[in-house]
C-alpha cells in the first residue's frame, strides 16, 4: 500500500461520528434525568434525618432533666407545676445550672449542680424557626407551623411544629 493510501485510511478513523456522540448525548441526558431528582432531594432529606436528630437528643435532655428534678418537666417556674409554664423557663432551664427545684444560675454553684442540658435551643431544620409554642395539660400537641417546637410541660412531650408530611410521605407529627 502507498504512503498516500495509508494516510488517507488513518484520517478516516480518527475521530467520532455524528451518530456516536449523539448516543453518547441520549444516554447521559437519560441518567441525568434518573440522578438529577434524587440529589435535589438529598437536602431536604438531610435536614429531615437532622430533625429527628434534634428531637431524639430533646427528648432525652427533657427526661434527663426530669430525672434531676423530683419529676418535674422543663418550663415550670422554680420546678412549681402550680405556676404557669413558660418557653423563657424552658429555654433557661434546660441551658444553664439548675438547683434541685429548676432555680437557674449562669453558673455551677454547690446548690446549681444540675445542667446544663443543651448548649442553646437547636433551630428547627425544616422550617427554620427556634421558638417553643407551650401547650397546657390536657390541649392535643396539634401542629400550626408558627413556631419551631410545640411542648407540653405537663407530660414533656416535645414535637417538631411542621404540618405536611416529609419526603417520605409520613407525616411530620409522627416523628
């Protein structure tokens, strides 16, 4: 074979043809289409599997405290259930020293020996909000989306504040 034909016959094979890459286009355009919607949904996953999280370490902080204080919740005044509990008392009990009554000091005392709990009131990752909406003993823990948590200091019940259901098609109030 000449060095002309040989040349000519190399030229051919060197690159991709039309219909090669427009397969290489379909085939990744399709699972673009299959990945892309998954990792869209990857964060609000994310901050769903955080506020379960949050929830279960609350909880756990709320019966610890519970444990501290002769059986009494979180929220109370001075660890008096006859008083009105308040989300300033949570938030305060629960993040500084107590005494055995819920009495709070900025700092560890001899009589201020319990806590704190949390280091702050973790934000609610799904709707972004912080405040406590307290319920009364005996009111149902039904979710309005107005505040981060809703807590009944009578039972120390804590739930996230959201209404609809999660990606998972399971509503909010069951976490």
């Amino acid at each position: 074979m000449s060095a002309i034909a040989q040349t000519t016959s190399k030229s051919r094979y060197r690159g991709f043809s039309l219909v090669e890459i427009l397969i290489v286009v379909v085939i990744l355009g399709i699972l673009a289409a299959i990945a892309v919607p998954k990792l869209s949904n990857a964060s609000q996953i994310a901050r769903e599997s955080t506020l379960k999280d949050d929830l279960r370490f609350l909880r756990t902080q709320i019966q610890v405290y519970r444990s501290h204080h002769r059986d009494v919740c979180p929220g109370y005044p001075n660890g008096d259930m006859n008083q009105t509990p308040t989300e300033a008392v949570f938030v305060e009990q629960l993040t500084q020293y107590t005494n055995e009554f819920g009495a709070t000091s900025a700092t560890a005392t001899a009589t201020h020996k319990f806590g704190p709990y949390l280091t702050r009131m973790p934000e609610n990752p799904v709707n972004a909000k912080v405040d406590i909406k307290i319920i009364g003993p005996g009111e149902e823990l039904t979710p309005d989306g107005t505040t981060g948590w809703l807590y009944q200091p009578s039972t120390g019940q804590i739930m996230a504040n959201l209404v609809g259901i999660d990606s998972e098609s399971k509503s909010f109030s069951k976490y």
